[in-house]
C-alpha cells in the first residue's frame, strides 16, 4: 500500500512559502507505516498537473493532494483529479449549506460569487467536511486508486487529515501501527542520539525516529503488531529504557506540548505563574495561554520592553540597570522578583536579552539571553548564547524559559 | 529554458526535516526568472531516483539535484545522475587533495576511508570546490541537457550555489525578472480577486499572483524586461490601480510586514503605543516585538488573563464585568482605556475574546472576540466572530487588532 503525496501551488514553485505540508504528510505516513517514495511539487496548471496526478496514480496506491481547492480559477486541483480518474462534477447540497453557513456569522457582508465553485465535487466522491474553510477535503475512489484532496492552509489541513483520513488510512495497514512519543527538552539531538545510539542502530520493531524541533527533540517510538495493546506492549520497555537514559530531560511520554506540561505540573502543585517579558515580548505568556483552562495557574503577566517599565512595573533598580545594563544576571533577577511581588502569583519567569541585529556590543553580543525564575523565595538565572535571526533568538529563549520553569518545579516540588 | 528541482534523502520522506533547500532553490530561480515546473523528492533508492533524474532530464533543460553526495554508501546521487546521463567515474586529484586539506585541521584524526568516494567524479564533470565540507558540487553537460549537482547541507548548498551556480544560470537567461509584492489586509482573497479580477485574467507582463496568510492577502507583481529599471516602469502602473481599487487595504507595497507598517505609522505620527491583552495572552505585543527597533513606539504591554487583573492593572469596572462579562463590548472599551491611563503611552489596543474549546455560552459563542482601540480621547470596538481552533482564533484576532490600530491611525492623523 504505497502513498505518494502531490502539493500543487505555484506559491511553492516560486520559494514564497516552505513545503511544511509535505513534512507533515510524510511524517503522518511514517507514522502509519505506509511508505511514501515520492513526494512532488506542481503548479496551478492543467497540463503539468494532470501529468502528476496520472504518474502518481501509477506508481501509488494512494494519492494525497494538498492545495488548489480554493474558489479562486487558478484552483484546479479537484477538476484535474476529477478528469484523470473519470469522474463527473456535480453540486454538493450540503458543502453549499456549510459554505452559507461558514459566511453566516463571519465579517463578510455577502458570499463572494466565486465560493460557489467550492461546493462542486466529483460525483460520487467521499466528502470531508472542512470546519475551518470553505473548500472541503474529497476522496476519489476507482480501480483500487485512491486520491485523497484537501485543502493547503496547514489550519485546515491537519484538522482534517487527523480526523477524516487518518483513521481511513489506518484500516489499509494489515497490522496495527503504533506510535509513541517522547519528547525531550534541554539537550541537543547529536545529544541524544549519542545516549541512545545502540537503541537506535540495533532498532526492527520498535523503531526509534528523532526529530529535531527547535530547542527540542522528540522521538517517535514505533511499534507494528497485530492490535494496539500488543504494540503498546512492545514500546512499554523502550520508553522506559529511554527515560532512564535521558532522566529529566523528558518532558512528556504523551502526545502533549512542552506547555502543556508546564501547565500540567503547575496544576499538580497548585501553583500560580506570572511573567515578565522584554526580548520574547510576550511571547511566553502566549505559549502558556496556547493551553486551554490556563486561567486556573496563569492569571497575568508583563511586557517590560523599556528599562522604565521594568522599573515602574517591576521594581528593577535604577543603580542595577545603570550598573550591568538591562541585559544581565542581576536585572532578570530583580524581574522575576519583581513580578512575583507585582502578583500575587507563586512563581514568575523572567527573560532579558539581545535579539538583534542591532544594539550589541563586544562583551553582549546578539543572542546573549538572561532567564530566571523567582520560586520559594529563590532565583534561579541562566545565561544563553543563541544563534539565529531575532525570530529564532526569541524562539529558542522561550523554550529554555518553559523548561527552566519545568525543571525549577520538579526540583523544588517533586519528591 | 527550464529547470527542475530534485531533492534526494529518505529524511525528507519520513517527514524527519521540512525542505527548506527546495524552496531556496526555487526561490533563486523565481529570482532569475528561470521556469520551474515540478520539484521532486525522492530517497536514497538507485531505481527510483535513476527513474526521477530520467523524467527531469526529460521535462527540463537544467535538473539541480541536492542531496547524496555524502562518504555513506547509502549516497548515490552521483553515481545514479552518471548512469542516466552516460558518463564513466574518474578520481578528481584536485578533489582529493580538498579532502586531505578539509580533514587536517579537523576534529579527526584519521580520515574515514569512505571519505575517498567523494573525489570519485564523472569524467569531464565541472568540479566546484566545496570549502564547507568535503562532498564537492559537479555540474554534468551532455546533449544540451544540463545537472547541478549540490550537497544537501545548507551550509554547504548556499554558498556553494550562490558563488558557482547562480553566476552560472543568470548567463542563460537573457531578460530580467523583477517582482514587487502588495500586502493587503482586512479584506479576504476572493474579495480582493473580485476587484482584480479583470487585471488578473488580463495580465501577461507584468503578471498578478494572489497569496492568502492568515487575515491578509499578498500580491506579487512580477514583470520580464531587459533590465530592473524597465521591469519597475513596467510594474508602477499595475501597482497604482491595485492601491486605487483596493484602497486602504493595501497595507504594504514594500517588503515589509503588517507588524512593520503599523510600527512605521506609529514612528511617523509620533506615537506610542500599548497593548492590553486577554485571549491573545502576549500574541499582539510579541508581534509588535518582532519588529527591530520597536522600542520607540512600545514599552510596555499586559496580559490581563483574569478578570481580577483587568480591575487591578487596567481598573476595567467590577460591575462591568459583572453586568456585561469579559468578553464584552463594555469591557474591551475600558481595557483600552485603562491601559492608557496605566501608562504613558497615546494609544492602547485591548483584545478580549473566547478563544475556546469550552467557556462557551449561547450568546458568546466560540471565536467572539472584541478589539478595541483607544486613540485620541476616543475608544473604537469592533467585534469578530472567528472560526478555527483556539490558535487560529487568536492569530486572526492579532491580525485584525493591528489592522485597527493601523486603519485608527491612518483615520486620525493620515490627512
């Protein structure tokens, strides 16, 4: 049962926007076990287009196309797909109900004409609901091919993979895949690869896969066997052998983010945060509200982009920015102080640093980040030297930042 | 004069790394006005690659592959492009002594025997030198039929291509291509299509492609002219009727961010900005951070998550909160309000909404969000009901606050 994956746009072929689609497809495969040979890129035009849904139709069993569905003319990709494999096009009462529907409540005064075009689908086709756009997902099944449709932008193509074609995908594996993952925060992926490198070498089922996030490092453990439980039951050992290699530097065995397990140990504590921000400039505090229900461990937090806000919102000490500058050890000290006594949270995490490109110096070169965490009357610092663009610095910062928090919690609370 | 793009690693069918090198590479050629058609990615498979580089060869004049140059035997690009193309393997002196040099001053003591593979080249190959790794570029010519040859590696890729390859392909190109993009927002991509359409369907020189983000739509105007001073005559009109047709919506005609046009308007009227944030919980304020230089205009921001905050930081009323809740009209009207007075700036924008999955009630559904914007003694609220999940809820909602902030400011001080 081979896949091949098409991603039609000529956004893609002009370099305007990274092929993340293709990524998540064919990690989504790997997942499934279903192998994935080639992945191709095409524009919005018939010719070419039709040429590599015919090839791919060829070569796979199943076709996963992403893109081209929109109501504009250049979206052909549900025309082409309808022509190569023979099928008819017809209107979809209830796609055009949902399209009314989607424009019902939404900013548009009227539906613009061209949205129509959405609501037409091969004849016969299953029909993938799309909740967060207009233009649905389709599978065109004939002649034991499958070509799966949906739509390009990731926030309505992942909701829809994992919903409606995932579970589908699944049925076509003779044996149950399994897979879990652990995820790894604080090393390095040459790191971890170093730790587990005869796990990974000697691997034939499970198999251990890493992928390299940014500041951190997950592995996928997979498992195939005849149900999940007995898969479950293969991976039990590996997981376990893993956490005593790695220790704390795993965050999660389930499918959560590195925030969410912040959240979640906060929860276990019973434990307030707040945050005091300049670099990141709130994007801390935004990781943390990315979880649902935060409002019971987060309640405020600060941006102090200018060295008088951090001394009027959190009482830095004029003498110590003048002394060592608003980049330094003692100035994300007197943050995260300051915030917890602003609040009346628990805990604060506070960070500080040069994002660039502008303002550095020869002893506080771009990258140089200070993160502290003010917890049971003590401050934690760390200093950083990250490498990258300003967006990657704050990035990476805000990651060590959860972590610190995580790893401050487990230490001070944990027993 | 056609190119093709096939990137070659088994790490990017299992979804183990997003292809980056693919849009670079596309990205150059759309820069050198080069036609390409398809990008394709496939393993490190003899068959199946033998079977790629043959049908690129096929469709396209000039086939740049990256990727399986490496010392490991599962590295075949080479080999594989010789086969298809008909050329004997030679060992490349100068090449070796590359590798010899590489190598002494290195971490290695010994140089790994497999490294002598790579100064294996296809007779009468073009060599470039590769001074950030040992595998080196080669670039095959036969019967008008060209391949380039790169490393995979980034580091490697750029500079190699940049220095060797790019002189190279602009050579083959006897006009110049130059694009301008136009950035609009707070209309949608069938709306804006609908307005242009007749300029769209229309278009040969310069063309008009469409690209939809996240609450915005960009525009690209690419003209063909024997220079870049002729392509900008040639795209100055087109980019005049876009700006009338669409009016203010039209953020942009530079490369610049949304976040960056409404931080140049601040800069130009002299104003400060702040931000006061519930639902977005720093999104806003990290999004006015991404702009370098930002400090000028904003200092300070809050997340105000509880309603206990938004009466302490930003002295929303009790029985507003109580008569109307959090996500109000009213009480969006006064966190723009307070923020101003809780600091110095001139202008605050406030964003309360429900962000969900749950907190949702009949009359506040999920995805009601209010942004308000303080300027000028003057308080504006407009209300959104979005779709999506809670991310996309919160990423539109900042696009449309800074959307306000930048339409209040044009409003006020613009005359």
């Amino acid at each position: 049962m081979v896949v091949e994956v098409i991603s039609v746009g000529t956004e893609l072929l002009l370099g305007n926007i990274v092929n993340t689609n293709a990524q998540y497809l064919a990690e989504k495969c790997a997942q499934l076990g279903l192998p994935l040979y080639y992945q191709t890129v095409v524009g919005d035009n018939h010719d070419r287009l039709l040429d590599a849904v015919k090839t791919g139709l060829n070569r796979a069993d199943v076709l996963i196309l992403t893109g081209g569905l929109g109501p504009t003319e250049d979206d052909i990709t549900k025309e082409v797909c309808a022509e190569a494999m023979g099928f008819l096009l017809v209107e979809d009462a209830h796609t055009r109900e949902l399209i009314e529907e989607y424009f019902k409540n939404g900013i548009y005064k009227e539906i613009p004409d061209n949205n129509w075009k959405q609501a037409i689908v091969p004849e016969g086709a299953t029909v993938l609901d799309n909740h967060n756009g207009t233009a649905p997902g389709l599978i065109l099944e004939k002649d034991g091919k499958t070509a799966v449709l949906l739509p390009g932008p990731p926030n309505e193509l992942y909701p829809l993979f994992e919903e409606q074609v995932y579970p589908k995908l699944q049925k076509l594996r003779p044996e149950t895949i399994f897979s879990q993952m652990v995820r790894v925060c604080g090393i390095g992926e040459s790191q971890v690869e170093d730790k587990l490198i005869d796990m990974i070498d000697g691997q034939t089922n499970p198999t251990i896969a890493p992928y390299a996030k940014t500041g951190e490092v997950h592995l996928r453990i997979t498992a195939a066997a005849k149900d999940e439980a007995e898969a479950r039951e293969l991976i039990k050992p590996v997981v376990k052998e893993i956490k005593k290699r790695l220790g704390n530097a795993v965050y999660s065995v389930k499918d959560e983010t590195l925030e969410m397990a912040v959240v979640r140990l906060l929860e276990k504590y019973g434990l307030t945060v707040t945050t005091a921000e300049s670099c990141t400039g709130g994007m801390l505090a935004a990781r943390l509200v990315n979880v649902p229900g935060v409002s019971e461990v987060f309640r405020e937090g600060f941006i102090t982009y200018s060295n008088k806000a951090k001394k009027k919102i959190l009482d830095v000490n004029k003498a110590t920015l003048r002394k060592y500058g608003a980049v330094s050890k003692e100035v994300a000290k007197e943050m995260a102080t300051g915030g917890v006594f602003a609040t009346d949270a628990d805990v604060c995490v506070a960070i500080t640093g040069l994002a660039g490109p502008d303002g550095a110096t020869e002893e506080k070169p771009v990258g140089l980040v200070y993160i502290a965490c003010y917890m049971k009357d003590k401050v934690t610092v760390e200093k950083y030297q990250f490498k990258g663009n300003r967006n990657k610095i704050r990035e990476q910062s805000v990651v060590k930042a959860l972590d610190l928090l995580r790893r401050s919690i487990l230490e001070n609370y944990s027993k």
